[in-house]
C-alpha cells in the first residue's frame, strides 16, 4: 500500500489553490517532526502572483508544508508555489502566525 501523497499536475494544483506564487526569495525558517512526519516552514519574502483571489499580498509570507520546495536546486531559477489557506497543525499555525499551507504539486520553473 503506497501511503505517499499524491502530487499534483501544476494544472491541478493551479485549480485548487487559492494563491500561486513564482519567487526564488523564500527560505527554510524550520524543520519540525510531527507525528513522524516532516514539516517545514518557509518565509517568502517576495515574489510575482501568478493567481490570486486577492489583488495584493503584503511579503513576507510565512507557509507551511509537508514536502520539500527544493529551494536549493541549483538548476531552479524560480519555483511556483501553490498556496491554500492552512488545514494541518492549527496550534502550529496559531502559534508562528503561518499564512498559507502549500499544495503537494510537481515543482514548475
């Protein structure tokens, strides 16, 4: 039994998310293990909306997620992140004041 997540087409993922974002400003801020399972936290501090429900989004950004953005690809000159409002670890979300939570989609230059 395969209990990986699915990861979505960048078209799917562009269906479902609520924001997308194309930056190469975002970095890790941290790691934690919650329930054996790895969970990361992401400040971006700038960017290029690509879709959005708002006009504006006020950088930076705080997201959380469960996979790797891959931000250390050197072969990646930006990536497109796609944003949901958060449903995981609301005390973690509360407590560092996260503002999205990532899709899990294929990464997109």
């Amino acid at each position: 039994m395969n209990s990986r997540k699915k990861t979505l087409t960048p078209q799917e993922a562009l269906g479902k998310s609520l924001i997308v974002l194309k930056t190469i400003d975002i970095e890790l801020l941290n790691n934690f293990k919650i329930e054996d399972k790895n969970i990361k936290i992401f400040k971006i501090n700038s960017g290029t909306i690509v879709k959005s429900a708002k006009d504006s989004i006020r950088f930076p950004i705080k997201i959380i997620s469960n996979y790797d953005l891959k931000i250390n690809d050197s072969n990646v000159d930006s990536i497109a992140v796609y944003l949901i409002r958060p449903q995981l670890y609301k005390l973690l979300v509360k407590d560092i004041e996260i503002d999205y939570q990532t899709l899990p989609a294929q990464i997109s230059q």
